[in-house]
C-alpha cells in the first residue's frame, strides 16, 4: 500500500490549531480541509456502520476544536485527530461484548498468506475491489493497524502510542495483520 500525500506540515498544524485554540474558526476550518478524508477514511475503516462513522468524524472535528490548545506537536497532528476518532469510534461500541480473537501461529498465517506458493501479491494490488475485499474481512484490528502504517504513514511509535502499545507489540501485530491481509488478497485472487 502506498501513503497518500498530505497537504499539511507539522509547523502548518500547529499554527492552525494555535490560532484556532484563540478562537480562530477559519483556521480550524483549514486544518479540518487538510485531514478530513484521513480521519473519513479511518472511522470508516473501524465500523462497517456508514452513520457511526459519520458521527465519529463529526465528534473528532468537535473534541479536536474544543481541545486544539491541547495540542503540544510532540506527535504529528494527524496522529493526534486519530486517536481522538479512534476513541469516538470505540465509545460508540462500549458495552458490545465481542468474542475473543484467536491467535494463529506464525507458520500457519505464513502457509494462508501462501509462502513459498506461485503467488505475487502486487499482481492483486492492482485490482482494488479485490483489496477492499481482502481489507474489509480483516478484523477490526488488523484494519486500523494496516490503515494507520500503511496508508496513514503514521511512524511505529506514533502507532504504538496511539493503540496503547509497545514497539515491538505493535511490530508483531503489523506483522501478523500484513500476513492476514495477504492471506485475504490471495483468497480473493483465487476467488475463494
């Protein structure tokens, strides 16, 4: 997966929010523009529910204006907006109980996601229904981790410390979720 260009610059969001911060709803308004579709993309990606993730958008941009002299630019702004949409996301799902998540072994994520097998995921890539496909029977989890490094082009510590993980826990489960999505893409290149 490819990272989307940005419009904004860490030095930009941190005068939009500042202004913004002194009442300033133009420059919010731009800093809005340049990370709309990023946080669209993210919610969307966290609930099939095309309602909850509207609502999630909305509830970022209005935390995101009322905490925006919060913002200290240790991290990029981006990251900063989506762990606000990923908590709006969550607290729209408080209280589902969901089934514990099965762990597969490394062996046999790497035997679904077809190593050694005349297979060349690029070949898929370029079928995007396939991918969205592959993406969407992700679980949850997998998709935000894949979404956030991949096509956010947040930093493994800026991942980690937004999903409330170590490096290396986070590494692992990129790992992993890169091999899930594989497995998925092949699954869909070969119509299963």
């Amino acid at each position: 997966m490819e990272h989307l260009p940005r419009e904004g610059s860490l030095i930009e969001d941190q005068i939009l929010l500042s202004q913004a911060a002194s009442g300033d709803a133009s420059a919010f308004e731009a800093f809005v523009l340049c990370h709309r579709e990023a946080v669209w993309r993210f919610t969307r990606s966290l609930t099939r529910d095309v309602g909850a993730a509207e609502d999630a958008l909305q509830e970022t941009f209005l935390s995101a204006w009322r905490s925006s002299a919060s913002f200290r630019g240790g991290g990029s702004a981006l990251g900063w907006l989506l762990s606000i949409a990923r908590h709006a996301v969550y607290r729209q799902h408080k209280g589902r109980a969901g089934e514990p998540e099965r762990m597969e072994s490394l062996a046999e994520l790497g035997e679904a996601a077809g190593w050694g097998a005349d297979f060349d995921p690029l070949d898929a890539l370029m079928v995007k229904d396939e991918v969205g496909r592959a993406l969407a029977r992700l679980p949850v989890e997998d998709r935000e981790l894949l979404l956030l490094r991949e096509v956010e082009g947040l930093s493994n510590e800026d991942c980690a410390g937004l999903l409330g993980l170590g490096v290396r826990a986070l590494k692992s489960r990129l790992h992993r979720a890169r091999l899930r999505f594989v497995a998925q893409l092949r699954g869909e290149h070969h119509g299963h």
